[in-house]
C-alpha cells in the first residue's frame, strides 16, 4: 500500500470507528476495484460464529436472527459477515466449531467447487487471537479453537497466492473473505463491492493487507453488517455468520 493511500485510508477508520471501536471499517481501492474492509483487533474484541438458534435448533440464517438473539441476552452485533460454505439445510460444507463444541468435522480431501480447491483453510477463534491456518497444517497442529468455520480456497498461504489463480481469469463474483496477521492479533474482513477474480481478491489481502494467511468465505451470497456504515445486506439465507459482539449500553 502506498504511503498516500494508508494515510487516506487511516482517515476513513477514524471518522468511520472512533478510538474506542472494536470494528474499523474503510473503503479500500485495489487493482481499480472497491472493497470495504473491516479490520478487528482478535486480542480484545468478542469474535463469535452463529449458526443456529440454540433453543429451537433452527438455523439463525439472517444477521437480524443474530441480532434478536443478542438483544435477549443484553448484548448487540457491531458487526457480521456470512463466514463459510454450507448445504441447502444451512449445515457447514466443513469443519465447524460453535462456543467449544464441534459440530461438523476437518474435511481434508479434495473435491469438486471452490470448497475442495485444496489447499483449503479454517478460521479459528482461540483465547486472544484469531489465526487463518491451512487444513493439513490444522489437522497437525490441533489449535483449541473456541470458535472454527472451514472453507476454501485459501487466497494467501505463508505469503504466497494460491498457486491456481490465474491474473486474466474470466471468473469474476463478489467475494468475501478473511486475512489474518502472523501473531494472530489483527483480523481483516473483506468484501468486494462488485464482482471480482480470486487472484484480485487474494493480492487485496496479500498486497495491501499485508496479510500473511488469508481464506475464501463465499461469492454471490456475500454479506456485510456494519450498523455504524448503515449496512445490513439482505438476500438469500446465510449458513455459519462470524461477528463481533459488545454488551448494550
């Protein structure tokens, strides 16, 4: 990122968040597109996935099912994003962990769809921190993840893209997707505004970014809630939904 650019764009996260903000959001331009990008600090914030309704079992599906949710229990949503594949009854097409509990398993092999476009990765919210870790290498290292959603492809391994992006790629969908940084202290939510390729969407977060692990959560279906942005897209019902929760008040 040019020093002009991150001067612009540490602009909009102060007028956009304030200091105390647990979401800073800020519309990025890569390669002449638009992206909004939210970056969360992992160490402090309350980072969360949602799935179903724990009471009635159904999937909560929509960031206004979160939101009531939240609102019993005296907390509200600061922010969401849709955060992984899923099958048409809304359970996870891989690995899923909700507040300790696994509920679908590390699914390491290859297959057909963006999902089994190897290497893969998951999402895991520890004590802390947050960290994008590749499948093999989460299988081997066996993080305790109070949170994890699967998905893929991943678009940034150790630095490097994702070895079958192609730069004239004719694939073009509005993605979404999350980066994380070596200490696992500082996430980054990113969303195109409008369709894209997947090297395009992966030097978003290996070039400007900076970060060094980044995976794929989904196109077309792509979501954003930013209540401070006025932002609550609607559109078909979502599977897992990570967000950032504060108390009320």
């Amino acid at each position: 990122m040019s020093k002009a650019r991150a001067l612009r764009w540490a602009a909009v996260l102060c007028a956009l968040a304030g200091p105390a903000a647990a979401v800073e959001c800020a519309a990025v331009e890569h390669l002449g597109q638009s992206f909004t990008v939210c970056t969360v600090d992992a160490a402090s914030a309350d980072l969360r996935l949602f799935l179903r309704d724990p009471e009635t079992g159904r999937p909560l599906a929509s960031f206004g099912n979160v939101e009531e949710r939240l609102e019993a229990a005296g907390e509200r949503l600061v922010f969401a994003m849709n955060a992984g594949m899923y099958h048409s009854d809304r359970r996870p097409v891989g690995h899923y962990v909700e507040d300790g509990v696994a509920l679908a398993p590390v699914i390491s092999s290859a297959g057909p769809g963006n999902f089994g476009m190897l290497p893969n990765g998951v999402f895991c919210i520890a004590q802390g921190r947050a960290d994008v870790v590749e499948t093999l290498r989460f299988i081997e290292e066996a993080p305790a993840c109070r949170h994890a959603t699967q998905s893929g492809p991943m678009l940034v391994i150790d630095g490097a893209l994702h070895p079958r992006f192609l730069p004239d790629s004719d694939s073009r969908h509005v993605r979404n997707g999350v980066g994380s940084s070596g200490d696992g202290r500082v996430v980054w939510f990113a969303i195109s505004e409008a369709p894209v390729t997947f090297h395009d969407f992966g030097t978003l977060f290996r070039d400007v970014l900076g970060a060094k692990q980044a995976l794929y959560f989904d196109g077309s279906i792509s979501r954003l809630y930013v209540p401070a942005l006025n932002r609550h897209d609607g559109g078909f019902p979502m599977g897992p939904i990570v967000g950032v929760v504060e108390p009320q008040g």
